[in-house]
C-alpha cells in the first residue's frame, strides 16, 4: 500500500510539472471568435441555414485548431541562469544574465519571454524574443540580461523562464516554462560603526582590546633572554644592551577576544495570532531587529572577535531536528568567526523569521534534559552582549534577567515595542537599555557603548 500511494503521488507531482511547463489557452481575440461563432451556431440551428451553420463551424474550428497548434509546437530551449553579484544587501542591484540555446528544430520567431518571480520582486514584463535559429544552426543561442533591485532581505526563488509563442492569427497563446528556479539570496542592510571593535573594560580581561596590526617593532612583543636555537634574526638589540645579555624578540600569547547577540525571535506581541499574521508595526520592528544584528555582528567579527548569536525562538541559523527551543533552553548558539564569519552571518539573517514560542512542556522537558542553558556552556568569564529586542514574554525577560551576571557589559537595544516592565526589570538586572527607533540611531548609540569603561550597571 505504501508503494502504491508512493507512486500515486509521484504521477500527481508528474503531471503538476507538465501543466505548470506548458500551457495553452485562447487569447481574447480567439475567446471572441469562438463566442460568435457558437452564438451564429445556435442561429442557424434554429432558422435552419447551411450558410450560418459554415460560418459557424469556421468561427469556432479555428481557435481550438490555433490551441492545438501552440501545443503541439511548443519551444523547446536550454536555459543557464547566472546572478550578478549571487549575494547582495537590500537596496542594491543584481544582475540575473540568462543563455538562453534553442533544442527545437524550427527558429524561435515571434516568441515572447519573461521570468517568473516569486512574490516581493518584481522581474521587466513580458518582451520580445530575439530571433534564434534552430538547434546546430550559427545563432541557435542567445543571452538575455535585465537588472533586479529587491528591497528587503530573504531569499528569493527567480524563474523558471517563461517562453511564449501565438499562431499566426493570434487566436491562442501558449507559455512553456524552461530551467529550474534558482535562488537569489537578499541580506539585510548593514551601517557601518565607527571604531575597532568594542572599549577595553576591566573585568580580568575578558574582554579585550582587539590589538590591530601586530609588527615587530610594536608593544605587543615581548623580549627574553636568548636560548639555543633562537635565530639571530630574533635579537631584540635595545633589549640586549638595557639588560646586559642576549634578548629575543617574543610574540606575547594572546586568546582572541569573544562576544554575544541575543536575537529576538518569538515576537511576544504576535503570540497566537498564527503564521503570516504578525502586526505590522511587529514587521516594522523585527526587520529593524535584523538590521541591527547584521550591523553590530558584522563589526565585531570584522574587528576579530569571535561571535556567538544566540536566538530566544527555535534556532533558524543552526538548523537542525533538535533545534527547537532556542539558544537559552538547549539550542547550541550559531558561532561566527573572522575570514568568512560576516558572510555567513549575513546569509543567515537573510531568512530569519518571526517563530512561535517552544510550548511550555516543551520548556519544561527541556529544563530537565538541559540542566545547564547552552548559552552558558563553559562561560568561565562574562562576554560582553548585545541583546536586541522587539517584544518580550514574561519567560524570556525571566531567562535574560539570568543571562544578566554572564554578560559585561549587558547592552539592551530595545525598540518602542519592548513594555516598560520589561526594560525595568532588566535594567534592575544589570542590562543597560538604549532605544533604537530607526537604523540612523545605531552610530549615535554604538558611540555611547564605545564610552562606557568597565561593567555597567544601571
């Protein structure tokens, strides 16, 4: 029975992909003639003329022949997609170039093409074909370019490419879609910050100045006495004549310096609204959220930190089958680091979305597997952390106000969604909230995090 229904659903899929490959239907020209001409037919039946009943038949044979001529001689094409930059930031341009090779036997002529968006882009309409000759002939191929600008973040699927052709009386209209769709993958916005990373604090080091360039000339070596098989290329010669002996020139050893994004994703303000039902000035906000952590993420992996983004929903940017209950409750944090780090932080935040909250039980079952947040796995010392909010459940300000004494400095970006009860108990926890109502607002409050020495409490 399994088999069966196995292949029952493999037919249904088959024949999905014929009808949306091609399809044939009446243009209005042809809609109009066979209209008239079954209007003349019921005439004629009933004042009982041959003449109208030839009219007739002629009006109504030659739109369904013309539909019969676009099917059975529909384009066949190869299509390659290509996109010019494949990655870009909302707001900017991408080329999509296709080469579009002609399979059938007769020259493409009069054919129409256009690609086939998915909703929140707009693709050029419908234009004019190119000739092309048939296949093997000089010219059986051609390249079609044209320019997308998308305005938010996601990953958009492009294509497949639509090929239409009419018969010579323009009764019918036949569209053959060619090639698979390919994605075209949207980041969000990113400002830059000002600054090398974040102000040295003074909680044992924990937190450190990123040392920017590492020359031999500079502070940051060290010298010792000199041992065999040191290379004589390594005397430090000032050294050597303060102190009397040989010194070599040593690298001081130095652990790279490490950070935090909390990541608002359960959107307590849209809880039990269902899927696609989100306020909109929640949408506002959550995109606001994103570019904010795409803006701070990249800076501090640009600057050499080594970042960790943990997410209150179910994890979105370390996908997986237990990945449910969020980097506070089990969920291992997505972990970014230096020479690719700000590219796959991007590409994840392309497609983050608001998620629903775990369930209670699965809270609780999840307290009891995971005696020990993942999020705090082997925190020895505080991590300087960003937590950016939209809106905040009473569980999820309870397990930030925990997260607190792991976090030096505890910076809040928090919008005008986030309740005053919320920002008051977690300033009384140690977190120092800065409201953010638009994306120009971050240099301004980034400066301010810059300014702060040392452990901030409120």
């Amino acid at each position: 029975m399994a088999a069966r229904g196995a292949g029952g659903s493999e037919r249904s899929a088959w024949l999905q992909r014929l009808t949306a490959g091609l399809t044939s239907r009446l243009t209005r020209r042809g809609g109009v003639c066979l209209m008239v001409g079954a209007v003349i037919f019921a005439n004629a039946v009933v004042v009982n003329s041959r003449d109208l009943l030839f009219v007739a038949s002629m009006l109504i044979v030659a739109p369904l022949i013309a539909v019969g001529y676009v099917s059975v001689r529909p384009a066949r094409v190869e299509v390659t997609r290509t996109f010019r930059p494949p990655i870009l930031s909302a707001g900017g341009e991408s080329v999509v170039s296709l080469h579009l090779r002609n399979l059938s036997a007769r020259p493409l002529s009069g054919a129409r093409w256009g690609d086939t968006p998915s909703p929140g882009i707009t693709t050029p309409p419908a234009a004019i074909l190119p000739l092309v000759s048939r296949r093997g002939a000089p010219g059986d191929s051609v390249r079609l370019e044209y320019a997308l600008s998308p305005r938010q973040r996601g990953v958009y699927a492009v294509g497949p490419l639509g090929v239409s052709r009419h018969d010579p009386f323009g009764f019918a209209h036949g569209l053959r879609l060619f090639g698979e769709p390919h994605d075209l993958i949207v980041t969000p916005r990113v400002m830059f910050l000002p600054g090398g990373g974040l102000a040295q604090t003074s909680n044992d080091g924990s937190i450190r100045e990123l040392l920017r360039q590492a020359i031999q000339t500079s502070d940051e070596l060290i010298a010792r006495e000199y041992r065999p098989g040191d290379a004589l290329r390594r005397v430090n010669w000032p050294a050597t004549a303060r102190h009397g002996e040989i010194m070599v020139r040593q690298e001081e050893q130095r652990s790279n310096p490490e950070a935090r994004i909390v990541l608002d994703t359960t959107l307590a303000g849209a809880a039990g609204l269902g899927p696609g039902r989100v306020p909109p000035h929640l949408v506002a906000a959550f995109e606001l959220e994103v570019e904010l952590a795409a803006s701070v993420g990249v800076h501090l992996i640009d600057a050499g930190y080594r970042l960790e983004v943990i997410e209150l929903g179910a994890s979105q940017l370390v996908p997986g089958g237990e990945q449910t209950l969020g980097g506070l409750h089990g969920d291992v944090p997505a972990s970014y680091r230096a020479l690719g780090g700000d590219r796959a932080l991007l590409e994840g935040l392309a497609s983050v979305v608001p998620v629903p909250w775990p369930s209670r039980s699965a809270r609780l079952a999840a307290s009891r597997r995971v005696p020990v947040r993942a999020a705090l796995r082997g925190a020895e010392s505080s991590l300087p952390t960003f937590a950016l909010l939209v809106s905040l459940s009473e569980a999820d300000v309870d397990d930030l106000v925990a997260l607190a004494r792991h976090c030096d400095p505890a910076i809040t970006f928090v919008q005008r969604t986030v309740v005053a009860v919320a920002r008051e108990r977690l300033q009384e926890a140690g977190w120092r909230c800065l409201e953010v109502a638009s994306i120009d607002d971050l240099e301004t409050v980034w400066n301010d995090v810059n300014r702060e020495r040392g452990p901030v409490h409120d």
